[in-house]
C-alpha cells in the first residue's frame, strides 16, 4: 500500500493536461508533489495522513495571475472614473511616493489572502519594495515571481539607484519560501526608463539568469510619445536595445501592429491579458486573438486592485473571453476551454513553471484548488469549462492547496488571520490617503 501526506476522494478533475475530464477522481499528494491521479476505486490501495471528501467539487490547477501589482489593494475604490494619464499622474504616482516598506507587506497581505480565497495559487507581481512582498508571500503559502519595480522618469540617478535595488533583491531572495518564490526584474515601460537603461537591465538580468517583467503598449498617448522620440514603436525599441527575449513577460500590449506581433512571436515574449483594467481605464482592447494566431503565448491577469478593484481571476476569465468576442464580432473567438488553458497552464508557461504548476499532473507540484459545484448558479453542469468560465466566481472556491500544503478548507484560510490582515490593511490605507 502506497502512502500519502493527503488524498483527495470522488471529485471530478479538469487536469488541463489534454487528457479529458475524469470523474468520480482521487488525488494523492506526498512530499508537495502529485503522487498519484486517476480514476478512484472503491479500495484506493492509498494510506493518507489526511483524506479530503471531493464529492460535489470539480478539482483544477491553481489559478495562475499573470499580473499585479499586489500592494495597490491600499488603493481600492480611491481613483474612479478618471482618465488613464489623469488616473496614474494625478492620484496614484502620487500617492505611491508616500509608501513605505510597512504599507507593501500590509497591503501584499490583504491581496495574498484575497488571492487565496478566490483560487489563484500563482501570481506575477511587479512594484516597490518586493522583498517585502516576498515576505508577505512567504507567510501566505502562495507561489510568486515578484519583479522590484525600476523607473527613471527622467532621472538616470533613480534608474540606476532602482536597478541595483532591485537585483539586491533577486540575489536575495530567488528561490525564497522553500523556492516558492522567483525574482525577476521590473523595468516599468519603455517611456519610463531610457533606451540605456533598459540596456543595463538587460545584461544584469542575464548575468543573474532571470526574467524580467515589462508593461509594453498599454497607453496610446504613452505609445505616440515614444514614437516621436525614437521614430519606432515601443516593441521596436525594445528589440533594438536586445531586451527582448523569452524570458519577458509583457503586460497589456494593447497597441501593437502586426509587425510589433510578428517581433514578439520571434522573440517568444510572453503576454499578460488584463481585460478588466482595460476596460476600466479605457485603454484600449489587445488584439489578443490575433496575437494567439502568431503562437504567442498568453496568459491573464488582473492587473492592482486601483485598476480592477479585485484580484478574482473568475471574473476575469469571463471578461477575456467576452471582450475579445465583442472586439471582433465573433462569438466563436476565444472559447471556454482555451481561457481555462490561459489561467492555467499557458499562464504557468508566460512565467517560465511550466514544468512545476499549471497542470494536474504526476510529479508536478501539488497546487490545486478545489471548486464547489453544488450551487444553484453551477447547476446545471452540461459544460465544466462554460460553468467555469461564465459562471463561477472565486467564492465558490472551497479549498486551495500549494506545494502539498493546504491553505484554506471549507473555505477557511489556515495560514493568515483574516480579520486582523483586514483591519490592519483598513487602518494602513486610511494613514496614508490622510497623508
């Protein structure tokens, strides 16, 4: 008889793997890993240290969020209905030179647990002061790879000064949390710090072989200026100064030509979708189906909470699909199935763990959530990737288990104080807007 540190009875799993949907499943987790996954017996030949009853719950890999800014949770609900360049000069630049490490972890902690309790497992993060956020991580019991945030803004001092910060960072805390945590480096956009900056960014990276995370075509008056500066487009220069490669996450990529997409798809940059901050900002919408049509890979996230105002990767889901049908009058773009794959594995593969998480697989990391489907607004189930997709939302999530460990059941988080991580976040952001 095989053992186990837990196993999961009689639930349905979508692996996400191309192998079809089993069910009436079971799961076997040891040592943080996928052990075992099949078809259950009524004598599973499986002695667990902890039995989970699936009966009623769909299991899936753990969502992955391809882009955040996790800390901005501070900012929830303060910048409503304003243009993009009015949004970002006049309320949030602002506000964000008053942060200090403290308000980071305070705020990393509210979004971690958010996080938790609608089913992401995963998240790509870029902002200030990311050792504190790895900590904050670290308590939480997610998985990241966390960008230290890097603008020049017509300082080359502060570039620098935020460069070496930054790979203070990454030396320190790669492979941090029992390797939970990835660092990569985070040069804000191709406006915000110069061409020889980007450079240097560039090389550093290579030189501590990580990746680095980018926001690229996301605002058109920001896509014009750099156009008239250096007579390219912003993915131009970006490949002009060697800083494209497959280790590159860029997030929005909303004004691109089909020439910007043909660089990134011979580059293999991956992209970062994030359909509700888009909207809400009136930024535009990224041609996403024709960027899948070049093979680029794509995952979704859902950009800081000051943009979105909920990191629920449900609802993103269905947003991305729905905005991209209505964009190209199409309603067999983007199905169900392929959003599904691009909060899982797709989003696992943009941040270079394809080969840890995303799928349900033996031998990948145990990082998994379970669903429950016995609700009215799940029911009926003639389509698991439609009721997941259309229907449901991150409060349907029961359970959620990274690296074999459980961090919520029954819809209890078992590694943060839910009600102290508000209160204090409650208190932190009323400081600092009263500053």
């Amino acid at each position: 008889m095989k053992e186990a540190d837990i196993l999961i009875r009689n639930c349905i799993i979508l692996p996400i793997n191309g192998k079809g949907i089993t069910e009436k499943g079971f799961i076997a987790i040891k040592n943080g890993k996928i052990s075992q996954i099949g078809k259950a017996t009524k004598a599973l030949p499986i002695k667990a240290k902890r039995t989970l009853d699936g009966r009623g719950k769909v299991a899936l890999p753990g969502l992955v969020n391809c882009h955040t800014h996790v800390a901005m949770t501070l900012f929830r609900g303060i910048a409503e209905d304003k243009p993009f360049d009015d949004w970002w000069r006049e309320t949030i630049w602002p506000l964000e030179q008053k942060l200090k490490r403290i308000h980071i972890y305070d705020g990393a902690l509210l979004g971690c647990l958010e996080m938790i309790k609608s089913g992401t497992t995963c998240f790509a993060d870029m902002y200030f002061h990311e050792d504190a956020v790895a900590e904050a991580v670290k308590k939480s019991g997610l998985r990241a790879v966390l960008a230290p945030g890097i603008i020049e803004a017509g300082s080359s001092q502060r570039g620098r000064k935020m460069l070496r910060e930054a790979a203070r960072i990454a030396r320190e805390y790669h492979g941090f949390a029992d390797g939970r945590i990835n660092i990569q480096l985070g040069p804000h956009t191709a406006y915000t710090c110069s061409p020889e900056l980007l450079k240097v960014a560039r090389k550093v990276a290579s030189k501590l072989k990580i990746g680095l995370q980018i926001h690229l075509a996301e605002s058109k008056s920001m896509a014009e200026a750099v156009r008239k500066n250096f007579g390219l487009s912003e993915v131009e220069l970006l490949e002009k100064v060697d800083f494209l490669k497959s280790d590159v996450l860029a997030a929005h990529c909303i004004h691109l030509s089909k020439k910007d997409m043909q660089i990134i798809k011979r580059q293999d940059v991956k992209v970062a979708y994030n359909p509700v901050a888009n909207m809400k900002l009136a930024s535009g919408v990224p041609k996403i189906h024709d960027l899948l049509r070049f093979g680029v890979t794509v995952g979704i996230g859902t950009d800081g909470a000051a943009c979105n105002n909920s990191f629920d990767m449900f609802e993103s889901m269905k947003f991305a699909a729905l905005l991209q049908k209505a964009h190209y009058a199409d309603s067999t773009v983007l199905s169900a199935e392929k959003v599904l794959r691009m909060a899982t594995i797709e989003g696992a593969r943009a941040l270079g763990l394809e080969n840890t998480v995303g799928s349900l697989e033996i031998g990948k990391k145990a990082d998994l959530i379970l669903i429950d489907f016995e609700k009215p607004h799940l029911t009926p189930t003639h389509d698991f990737y439609a009721n997941l997709v259309y229907s449901a939302h991150g409060s349907d999530i029961d359970t959620v288990i990274v690296d074999g460990e459980i961090l919520m059941e029954n819809r209890k988080v078992k590694t943060l104080n839910e009600s102290k991580i508000m209160k204090k976040a409650q208190k932190t952001a009323a400081d600092l807007i009263g500053k």
